[in-house]
C-alpha cells in the first residue's frame, strides 16, 4: 500500500483498499486495517505521514504538526545557514516558523492547488518541442519550460523574502539569496524525503 492509497481511502468512494494485498492476492485492506498500518507508519515516520496528511487535507492538525517538525529540523541545521545561525532568541524562532510555514506551503503545491497549474502545459509537466517535431515528422515531447516539468507554479520564494523582512528590516535581497534563502530551499527538499521515507515504511507494513 502507498501513500497515495492513503488519500483514496478516506474519499467516500473508496472504503476498501485493493490495491495491496494482505495474506492472499484475493484480500482487499479492510479499513481496520488500513488504520492500523497508518498508526505503525506514524509511529516511526511521524514527520512524513503528518506532511502527507496535511497535503492532502485529510487533518488541520496533521498540517501543523508538519510545520512543527519542519520547526524542529530547521532549528536542527540552523548553524549551517550564516543568515539564520546569527539569529538570536525569539527572532530566530520566528524566522524559522515564517520558514517553515511558506516551505510546507510550496511542498503542499500541485497542478491542483487552485491557480496553481501550469498556463503552458496544463499540468502535464510536458511540452511540444517544435524544432524536433518538425524536424522528425512526429510529435516529440520536452520537459515545459515555464514549470521546469512539475506542472505547477511554486510558491514564490519572494514571498517569504517579504514576510522575513517583517522579522529582519535591514535583510537585504542578496543576503536573503546567499545566506537564508538555502535553508528554505532545505526545508523543502526535506518535507519531500520525509513523505518518501513514510511511503516506504507504509508499503513495507502492508506488504
């Protein structure tokens, strides 16, 4: 069972899970035990099922308790951002919460988010290379420019500029760049590996 089954159980339409088998192919997940894999799942990758769960909105509270592990991690590697590690007290605090919180909010985008897809590719993540279908006589695909291929826009990293500097006036955009702006980038990767590392933990206790 993967994550993405996680989501489709608790639509309406799908109360019973077929696509992991339990002891014979013939066996569908019942919800029982679909509830019971999650709570094994949450108990040794907390941070990416509640990542998850928030994404999907199957909890208000699973998304902050995403942003609270985020919280935790970005105070963990503070020390290795310039911009951050400088910080003192209830300021850096701050920070990392206004980092956490758009950083979860660019890990939760998708061609579904309203307003979010892609003008160019719809979603597809996929473009028309003109010059090689005209060149080949078919229609050959390229990875769209304008998403780099993900089908959505993200959230912009301005936007959290803007917020920090509410927080730090005198941060000026080339130091925002050079020494904060990495540690936002960190905290989206790791919202992305945690999710990784709870899909895996999930299929291998459903298996």
């Amino acid at each position: 069972m993967r994550l993405e089954s996680v989501a489709k159980f608790h639509s309406p339409k799908s109360p019973m899970m077929s696509d992991s088998p339990r002891a014979t192919a013939s066996e569908s997940l019942s919800g029982t035990d679909v509830m019971a894999a999650m709570g094994m799942a949450q108990s040794q990758a907390g941070f990416g099922m509640a990542a998850f769960c928030g994404k999907h909105e199957l909890s208000q509270n699973d998304k902050q308790k995403a942003i609270n592990y985020l919280m935790q991690f970005a105070h963990k590697v503070s020390g290795k951002y310039r911009g951050v590690a400088k910080l003192e007290g209830n300021t850096k605090a701050k920070v990392l919460q206004v980092l956490a919180t758009f950083a979860y909010a660019d890990y939760c985008r998708s061609a579904a988010t309203p307003g979010a897809r892609c003008r160019d590719c719809h979603g597809t993540g996929r473009a028309v290379d003109i010059s090689k279908t005209e060149q080949w006589g078919r229609v050959v695909e390229k990875e769209c420019g304008r998403c780099k291929g993900v089908g959505y826009s993200r959230v912009p990293a301005s936007a959290a500029y803007r917020a920090i500097t509410m927080l730090i006036p005198n941060l000026t955009q080339p130091t925002w760049s050079r020494t904060v702006k990495p540690l936002y980038d960190a905290l989206v990767v790791q919202c992305h590996k945690e999710e990784s590392i709870a899909d895996n933990i999930l299929n291998a206790v459903t298996r």
